[in-house]
C-alpha cells in the first residue's frame, strides 16, 4: 500500500492526519471517533489527478475526497483489522460508510473488501456501490479471494447493471465475461424492456465478450437502436464477437448511421 504517496495527496491537511493518527495509535478505541469527524476536520474537496496507479491500486482520483484518502491513509498506518474496518461501515451513517467503502481501494484486499462487497451487492444506495467498486481495479483485484467468487462477481454486476452504472467505471471487468452472467443480463433485459424501462447499455459489450443463446441477435437488433450509446455498446459487442459472417449486418446499417465512432466500428465489422 503507497501510504507516503495517500499523505502527499492530503496537502496542507497532512499534518492534522498526523496528529489524528498519533491520538489513535494512544486509544485505538478512539478510532469510531476520530473517523468520522474526517469530512469536517480534513475536508471533502476532491482530490484530482485523474487515474494512476497507488501501490496495487489503480484509481482514478478525480472520484476520490479529501476525506477518502485521509480514511484509506489511517486506516492503512494503523494496519486496521477487517472487524474495525467493517464495524465503522455498520455504524456509520450514509456519508460515513461511502468513506469507509472508498477507503478499501488503497487497503490490503482481504476479508472485510469481501464481507463489503457483499454488502453494497444487497444495498440499492447508488453512492455505496459507487464507492466500494467503480473508479479504480478493487473489483478485479478482489475476485478468487475466498468469499468473492465468479458467482458473487456476477451478482454485483448485475446491481450494477440494475442501477445503470457505467461498467467503465469498474476498471478492467469486462474481462471478467463469462457465459452466465450473459444469461443474467439477458434476462434481466428481456424483463426491463417487457416493462417498457431501458436496458443497461452495457449489456451489449458483455454479451459480445461471452455470447449467450439470444445474444447475436440482440447485438444486431442494438444496431438499429434510436439511443447512441446503445449502438455504439451493440456495435463493440458485435467487434468482440469477431465473426466475419456478420460483415453484411454491419454493411447494411453503415450508410444510415449517423454518429462517426459507431461508424468506425461498423467499417471494422464490414471489413473495411
């Protein structure tokens, strides 16, 4: 863990961390106490830097507070066990928790990233799944440990899916397709547009990466969606398929596609 280069990021507020670290290296029973006064005493501005790497972690700072990084460097100089630092996410309210989730990007993966992660999986707050797996690698970093298979990979995927968060935003895991999570989308798909609500976009770009019975012709039937971001994601996935007999679907939608990066992708598609 690049703990020197979390307090570099602290600023003029790195002495008072100091001194909060001193003051719960003396009473680790002050710990529930200091944490969350973080966001007042050390600030929420964010932080910047856009995304770099920081020891294991990739990140992309401009998501991270102030307060974030402070929570990730003492938790980090006091080797928090998994029981403290669940414990401040169970007792914490709203704004504390997203801290505490946040804080696990630059910690060791280890039993509390897995006993969070089930948490955010069973929570629709937005903000904490945003915070425990979007804007840095913690979601591919934390998948094989015990408790954070395949299956339970799949499931907060699919929250993420459910709540419309971009996958890009989870770095690295569309390497992490696979066959039934396709089918979990897929249907989580069919369902939605029954209902007549929209389709998570990425859908499609996993679809392409682990074709499922039904994806191919989900992918070309994206290519005549009215919503862009919808053919782009249908375009790609269709790419990542890497089937030349598909060459005519894309042939046949290129004169009419209006937006110069699907049109890219269908030139790549129609061999051209």
């Amino acid at each position: 863990m690049a703990l020197p280069e979390l307090r570099s990021l602290l600023g003029d507020a790195a002495t008072l961390a100091d001194a909060l670290l001193t003051e719960v290296r003396a009473d680790r029973s002050r710990l529930p106490v200091v944490f969350p006064g973080l966001p007042r005493r050390v600030g929420r501005d964010a932080v910047r830097g856009g995304r770099r790497a920081l020891g294991a972690a990739t990140v992309d700072l401009d998501a991270f507070r102030r307060c974030d990084v402070a929570a990730a460097w003492l938790l980090g100089s006091l080797a928090a066990t998994a029981d403290e630092v669940t414990g401040l996410y169970a007792h914490g309210d709203i704004d504390e928790r997203a801290m505490a989730l946040r804080s696990l990007h630059f910690l060791p993966v280890g039993p509390a990233t897995v006993a969070l992660f089930g948490e955010v999986q069973r929570t629709n707050v937005v903000l904490h799944l945003e915070a425990a797996v979007c804007d840095g690698d913690l979601f591919v970093r934390t998948l094989g440990q015990h408790g954070f298979d395949q299956t339970a990979a799949n499931r907060l995927l699919l929250k993420l899916a459910f709540l419309d968060l971009p996958l890009a935003r989870v770095f690295g895991a569309e390497r992490t397709a696979n066959g039934e999570l396709s089918r979990m989308l897929r249907d989580l798909a069919t369902e939605r547009e029954a209902a007549g609500r929209s389709v998570w976009r990425d859908t499609n770009r996993l679809l392409g990466r682990a074709p499922c019975p039904g994806a191919v012709a989900r992918l070309i039937g994206g290519l005549e969606h009215g919503d862009d971001g919808v053919r782009l994601a249908a375009a790609e996935g269709l790419l990542a398929l890497g089937r030349q007999d598909l060459a005519p679907f894309a042939k046949e939608r290129l004169d009419r596609e209006p937006r110069a990066d699907v049109q890219a992708l269908l030139r790549r598609l129609a061999g051209g």
